[in-house]
C-alpha cells in the first residue's frame, strides 16, 4: 500500500473516531452530568493544586520534558534521522 494511501486511511479512522467519540459523549452525558458537576472546585489550577508558584511548575514541566527527550533519545539509539546519503523526497 503506497504511503499517501495509509496516510488517507489513517485519518479517515481518526475522524471516525472522532464522530463516534463525539456521538457517543452527546449520548451518555445525561446519565454522567450528575457525576461530572459533582465535584465543582471552582477554577483550578495546577498551582493551586500543588500549593506553589507558577514557577516552580513551569521548571517542573521543562525538566520533565527534558528527561523525556533524553530518554526518547537514548531508546532510539541517538539517531537524529538526519543521515549523509538520505534522499531528500
């Protein structure tokens, strides 16, 4: 199967997906609505949550996506996807 074709098939399972996943919420939200204001904490946010600064969590997310990207990284073997005698199309 040519590349563009898997490409077409793989979001046209997405958008399907995404209808059902959609189609499916609009039918069961009366039945979960009750569950879902049940817990109204107002605005919350991940600040408030933890009991700290906007900082610190900031910091937090960007080691975090670090150590992921090193890890991603060192899993892959390091390779970049950039080689020498790579056909550019």
């Amino acid at each position: 199967m040519p590349g563009h074709v898997r490409g077409r098939l793989d979001a046209l399972v997405s958008m399907a997906g995404i209808v059902f996943g959609s189609f499916l919420f609009a039918v069961l939200y009366p039945v979960l609505e009750g569950f879902s204001l049940s817990s109204d904490m107002g605005v919350m946010t991940i600040q408030k949550l933890l009991g700290t600064g906007h900082w610190a969590v900031i910091i937090c997310l960007l080691a975090g996506a670090g150590v992921l990207f090193a890890l991603l990284r060192l899993i892959s073997g390091g390779d970049d996807g950039r080689h020498a005698n790579a056909d550019p199309l």
